[in-house]
C-alpha cells in the first residue's frame, strides 16, 4: 500500500471513533488517521485540500458516519459523489442500525460499503484491506493466521 493512503474517520460521537480506531488497530492496520468530528468540518477539508492541489498526491478511505452532526453522513456522500476530484475515493458508512432502506439508500448514493457499528468481526477490516489500507506483511515463508 501506499505509505499516503490516509484513513478519514468522520465519527461524532467520541466512543464510537475510540471503538473504531482501537478495532482498527488491533486488525493491524497501521495507516495514519484523521478525525473529523461534524460533517462541515469535513467538507471544508475537501475543498482546501482541493485548492492546495493535494488530491492527486494523497489517496484517502473515509468512513464515514451517517449521523454525524451539522450536515449528515447522506449528504457528504452525496457531495462527494458528485465532485469530479472526490468521487473515486472509497466511502464506507457506518450506521447504527441495520435498517435495510437505510443500507438501500446509503448504496443508492454511491457508497463502497455499509457496516453497523461499532465494527466487529473480520468483513470491515477486509473491506479496507480491498480499499488499500496497510495491513502487515506476513513473514516470509508464513501465511496468514485466520481470527
């Protein structure tokens, strides 16, 4: 993976970002994390970034929580989604219930992933590692330990 692919936490509520970044590094993965609290916040990243011209050099994976407070979860995926410069970037929703219209209308608006948090079990982490994120590299000779 690539050393700048940078993981975009956008999770509100303090337990849940601490529930996912301890799930996250206990799975091994070892990108760096960013943390955005509201949803403005988080758009007001996006287009900074995008002015300074560091889209094309940093690859991101947001998770991003559909409650998050100021402007929702659904409606940063949809302005994602309909940037020329962001749409590409993965987007995993995180929700709290598993709702199936809910899940429906998250996929609707374009995201890679839904999962119910905070996560567990192994499908978040091995959606991140088909996203890119760096997972440790087995020792030669060795293959990996199922959990």
């Amino acid at each position: 993976m690539d050393a700048k692919q940078i993981l975009l936490i956008a999770e509100g509520n303090d337990e849940h970002f601490l529930l996912t970044t301890r799930y996250i590094e206990q799975k091994g993965i070892t990108n760096r994390i960013v943390r955005f609290t509201d949803g403005r916040t988080l758009l007001d990243f996006f287009v900074a970034i995008n002015s300074f011209g560091l889209l094309p050099q940093t690859n991101y994976i947001l998770l991003l929580d559909i409650d998050i407070p100021q402007v929702t979860g659904l409606e940063v995926l949809r302005q994602i989604r309909q940037s020329t410069r962001l749409r590409h970037m993965p987007v995993i929703m995180l929700i709290t219930s598993a709702d199936r219209s809910t899940i429906d209308h998250c996929y609707s608006l374009g995201c890679d992933a839904c999962f119910t948090k905070p996560p567990h079990g192994n499908d978040l982490v091995d959606t991140l590692k088909n996203l890119g994120a760096a997972l440790p590299k087995e020792p030669a000779g060795q293959t990996p330990s199922a959990t």
